[in-house]
C-alpha cells in the first residue's frame, strides 16, 4: 500500500528551521506533501528581553523558552508546517558556553536516549524523507546541540529503517563565496572579513538543489517570527536583493537512497513519487 508522501525534518533549536530548510517546508507542504518539523531544544540559550546574553543579569531561562517556543509556532504557520513536535531538551548553548555543563543540556543527553525518542516519531510519521545536519552540524557550523541533533537522527534512520532517503543540510562553498562577494559589492560593511576556504559544504558533496524561489517571502516572515534573536540572525539587514538570492535555492547532500535517483537531483522526493 502506498504511504503518504512525508517529509520530516529535524533541527537543534527554534529558529534553525527557516534558513536551510523553511523553503522545503513550505514548498513540499503546498505540494500536498505532510510535513513534520521535529525541534530538539528549547532554545534556553538565546537572547533575552533586550538581547540580555546567557549569563548576564537578567537572563531568565524559562522565559526566553517560552518566548522562542511561541516564536517557533509563528514561524511554523508562516511556512505551513503540518505537524510540529517539540522534543523538549534543554539549549546546550555554543561551545565553550557555561550551559555546555549542565547535567540536562542536550549534548549531555545519552545519544540512545534521545534517538529512541526521534525513532517513535519515525514509526509514527512514516516519512520517505528526513533532513538534518552533517557531522559538523552543518557546514562546519559546530554548535553542540546541531552536533547532537545529527547524531540522534543517524541512530534513528539506522534503527527504524523506515526513510527511504537521508538528506544532510548544505551550504555550498562556492554559493557562500558568491553570497558573501554580493553582500560586499552591495556596500555592506563586512571589515576585511574572509570567507574561509573550508567555510561551508563542499561542492562536491552536493547532490541535490530544490528551487524554493516562490516562497522567499514565506520564509522571512517565518525568520522575522524569531524577533527575539533578531540580532543574531544577519540576514535580516541584508539588502533585499542578497537576501532573495540567499534564499532562493536550498541544497542538500543525499546519504541514503533505497531507491533509483539521478546523482544531481532537484527534488528530494525523487523516485518516490508514482
Ligand atoms: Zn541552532
């Protein structure tokens, strides 16, 4: 019997679910696809009232919580999400942060546990396809909780064997050098920052580029939902025309597929549908 084309995506806090992935969400979703957005922390960690940082006076964790939580629900709406499922952990915070040592954080979270969590909403769901981050957390990016969040979902497509393809989110080199030249040559202050030469994905790992250009719009909104941590997310003070261009495409780097697909796709339901 035919399952319902389903697609989950599983991320580390409120807010990552926009840049590298809001415009599958919402493309697949009005394609008729169900969507399933899986957040693994309460974003304990971000920016309080008045972008007060972890640690300062003021910061008030539950709060913060609660505020990014609603932010995610907004943002959730914008981009048509069908079902959105918290798993609840605490915000381990960047590396190197005081919260890293917290019994609760969820880098510290046994991998077995967590992923047995995931793989019931995998039997639950069903999804063809899953999407989360690389072994860097994406690109390089190295946060622990994205850290975790890849190691989690590994265990849990290895142990359900349900997904047929396994995608990791993707920054293409070449694409961030471009993205960075625009940013300049718009007049942007950038100082005499660099795009590093390991900075990103490499090409050659990208298999897979979904045009997402119709629903640009969608995803600022839903990136604009995340008000509170607005001071960390940069491109929102791009000029309008870089940041169509930054989210006009979404890659991806396939690293499972049961069934037949083209090396370079356009589509991660390739071969899946009938
Ligand atoms: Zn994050």
């Amino acid at each position: 019997m035919d399952r319902e084309l389903t697609l989950m995506v599983v991320h580390a806090h409120p807010d990552d679910e926009c840049l590298s992935t809001g415009g599958i969400l919402a493309r697949y979703t009005e394609e008729g696809v169900r969507t399933v957005l899986v957040t693994c922390t309460n974003g304990e960690q971000g920016d309080g009232d008045g972008g007060v940082k972890p640690g300062e006076d003021g910061h008030d964790d539950a709060a913060v919580a609660a505020r990014r939580l609603a932010e995610l629900r907004e943002s959730v709406a914008h981009l048509g999400v069908d079902h959105l499922e918290l798993l609840g952990y605490r915000d381990s915070g960047m590396d190197g942060w005081a919260g890293n040592g917290h019994p609760d954080a969820f880098a510290n979270v046994p991998v077995e546990e967590a992923a047995g969590r995931l793989a019931a909403l995998i039997e639950r769901y069903r999804p063809q396809v899953v999407v989360t981050y690389d072994e860097t957390g994406g690109g390089g990016y190295g946060h622990p909780d994205h850290v975790q969040t890849h190691r989690i979902t590994v265990a849990a497509v290895e142990s359900t064997g349900i997904p047929d393809k396994f995608y990791y989110t993707a920054m293409p080199r070449s694409a961030m050098k471009q993205m960075f030249e625009l940013m300049r040559d718009s007049g942007m202050d950038v100082g005499d920052f660099e795009v590093p030469d390991d900075f990103g994905t490499p090409d050659e790992r990208v298999t897979t580029v979904v045009d997402v250009a119709p629903y640009t719009e969608r995803k600022l909104k839903a990136l604009r939902a995340h008000e509170s941590q607005g001071e960390n997310i940069f491109l929102l003070r791009m000029p309008e025309e870089t940041q169509q261009r930054a989210f006009s495409h979404e890659a991806f780097e396939r690293v499972l597929s049961k069934v037949r697909t083209p090396t370079h796709e356009e589509d991660l339901f390739t071969g899946l549908r009938h």
